[in-house]
C-alpha cells in the first residue's frame, strides 16, 4: 500500500534521454496520435514512456470522509471531489494516458440517504453539462458505463447531450460508471450472449472470452492497466472484476479531494517500475 505522496516527491536520478531508444520512440508516437498535445517526457521524464499505462481506472473513495473530518456536510465534499476529477482529467491526458475509468456511483450507493443521492445526481447533471465545451475542445470521447434504468430522466439526457457532442472526438476517452456494478455487468452480457443463441446468431461452442468482452458495457475499451483507490480501502468494491483481472493495483490513504498532481505522478512512477509478468518467469 502506498503512502500520500509529496508535491516534492520526484525521481532521485538524473531523467534519461530516450531519444535514441526505440521503444520509447514507437510509444511516444502512439501516445501523440491519440493526444498531440501529450508530452509525458516532460511531465513524468524518469518514467519510460512505454511505460505510461494506456488505461486507468479509479475508485473515488473518502469525499464524505473528507468533509466530515472538517466538519462539514458529505455533500461538499463531493463538490470538493469533483475538482479532484478535473486535475486528473488533464494530468492523465497531458501525460498520455488514452482511457480515464472513473467509479462515480455505484449500484449499491442508492442504499445511502434519499437527499445525498439526489444531491450526487444533480450535481453530476452539472458536471455533465458544464464540462462539455471543454471536452469538446480537448477532442476527448465522453462514454457511460452501467445501467440507464433508474437515474433521473434528467441525468440520461445530459449524458445523451455530451456523448452525442464528443462522438467524433478522437483523443483519450473519460469513461464515468454510474449505477455501475460489475456483476450486474456480467449477468447483463450473459443475457446477451444467451439472446444471440436463442436467436440462432451465435454458437454457444463460439463463447469465448472476446466474445464475453464484447458483450460487458466496456466493449471496444482496452483493459484496465493501472487501478488506483484513494481512502485506503483494499477491496475492489464490485468494480470492473471481469476487466481488472491483469491490472496493477495502487492504493493510497489520501482522500479522493486531495487527491492532486503528485498522487498520479507517484501512482504512475508505481506501476513504471513494476515487473508484468502476464503468467510468465520474471526478465529479471
């Protein structure tokens, strides 16, 4: 488990050239062609740039906490909260991460009291509809994930409004899983795939793990690289099971609203340094 990082936090060796590498070069290209703007040798220059995860997902966690600690309502430090989405939002892009997954309200959190989901709900409207020029004009996709039935009529339509204006973006995507539960997900994608059976489209000696993938509300997004959970909770809180199987995990005792620029720095240089074995014998 990690610790809160440092605004001062930063490699102890000098920053490498990776000019001249390769790998580093092919990464870099690949990074700029889905975000031009990206520069993650400037901003993270100890890190290999091969090494930046492609996909982050993350587990919002300690807003209420947050505000409690200071004596104020659960509801402002959500507001706090969103500032915190914000900063990582143009951290993540700046330093080339191409999908952003955040953990926004979960299918368990309509169980909390009737005026704190009603304040979560309308302040995501406002989110949604206040962010859209600029994700316009960051050129990045807006894509849902969870279940449409039960969010206010509201909320479906500000989230229609934003995918539809940042449907032909083609920089990093920011992905928001709202009444959101994994194995809702999965149960969803076997009624899926079972409909296709009945209908005689698909074979069930066909079923494989692609044809699961394509099925879950991710599909088409690449798997999680990287997962990070503020508020120092170890469990994955039915999030993504299918899509986390693989990823690396970073957990910090910081709280989601003060969560800032050196905590993604350090979660990243976490996961650079790590050895991804994918079931195989170490390189080292």
């Amino acid at each position: 488990m990690s610790t809160p990082a440092s605004s001062s936090d930063s490699a102890a060796a000098p920053s490498p050239d990776w000019s001249h590498d390769p790998v580093a070069l092919a990464a870099l290209e690949r990074i700029r062609r889905v975000n031009p703007e990206a520069d993650p040798v400037g901003r993270l220059p100890d890190v290999h740039p091969a090494r930046i995860p492609r996909h982050i997902a993350v587990i919002m966690d300690g807003n209420g906490r947050w505000a409690q600690q200071r004596g104020f309502a659960r509801i402002l430090g959500h507001r706090t909260g969103a500032a915190a989405v914000r900063t990582l939002i143009e951290e993540t892009s700046a330093i080339g991460v191409e999908v952003l997954t955040l953990y926004s309200f979960s299918m368990e959190n309509w169980k909390r009291p009737d005026d704190e989901v009603s304040a979560l709900m309308y302040l995501y409207e406002l989110y949604l509809e206040g962010e859209r020029e600029r994700l316009v004009r960051k050129n990045i996709r807006f894509r849902q994930i969870g279940r449409r039935e039960g969010l206010p009529a509201e909320v479906v339509a500000a989230v229609d409004r934003l995918e539809a204006a940042t449907r032909n973006n083609t920089g990093p995507m920011l992905c928001i899983a709202v009444n959101y539960g994994s194995r809702a997900e999965i149960v969803d994608a076997t009624k899926a795939l079972a409909g296709r059976v009945a209908a005689g489209e698909l074979r069930v000696a066909d079923i494989d793990e692609q044809a699961v993938s394509g099925a879950l509300y991710t599909a088409g997004i690449p798997d999680p690289d990287l997962l990070i959970r503020t508020a120092g909770e170890m469990r994955l809180s039915n999030y993504l099971l299918w899509q986390l199987s693989y990823t690396e995990l970073f957990v910090t005792e910081t709280l989601w609203p003060d969560f800032g620029i050196a905590d993604i720095h350090r979660s990243i240089r976490s996961f650079a340094a790590r050895d991804r074995r994918f079931g195989r014998v170490s390189s080292g």
